[in-house]
C-alpha cells in the first residue's frame, strides 16, 4: 500500500497496492491522526513495524486495514515518491 499525505495534514490518499477492494485506489482516505498506523509514522518520523496489529498497544489500525483482515505490516516515510501506474497491477515508483 502506497498512502499519499494529503493537503492539511489530517488524511491519507490510498494511491497504489494490490488486492485491494476494487474502486479504493485514489479513493479510500485513512487518518492521519497518531492513532492510526501511517499517522503514527510520521509521528515518529521512523519505519514502524507491525506483528500483529490485534494486539497493537501504540495505535489502532484504521477501517480499511481491519476490513482487508490486515494482521502486520511495516510503515517508512517515503519524501517526494512519485507513482506511475504501468499496468493493471505493475506500478513504478520514483523518488
């Protein structure tokens, strides 16, 4: 999953991933609040690594994580990450 901060700082953008629900990519929002696992990221602006985010005591995962049955993952601050989508699920990402 690639999350795009959004103007104003509250809310991601979902830009790319794969195995999505279809029609979420450029659509789906997540919050950018420290109680999310992105907001929580640039909260302390380091990767974050999840093992089991059922069990996650720093922040809670947000709607689209639960919905998609996410248990872990890992969060890294990409500055000035340019996406080009190159095919129905090939995506190329520059910075």
């Amino acid at each position: 999953m690639v999350l795009e901060l959004l103007p104003g700082n509250h809310a991601f953008l979902l830009r790319a991933g794969v195995g999505w629900q279809k029609g979420l990519l450029g659509k789906a929002t997540v919050n950018a609040g420290e109680k999310s696992h992105a907001g929580y990221t640039l909260l302390v602006d380091q990767p974050v690594i999840v093992k089991d985010l059922p069990v996650e005591t720093n922040f809670s995962g947000c709607p689209l994580l639960h919905n998609h049955k996410i248990i872990s993952g890992a969060t890294v601050i990409i500055p000035n990450l340019r996406i080009k989508k190159i095919s129905k699920n090939r995506f190329l990402l520059r910075s």
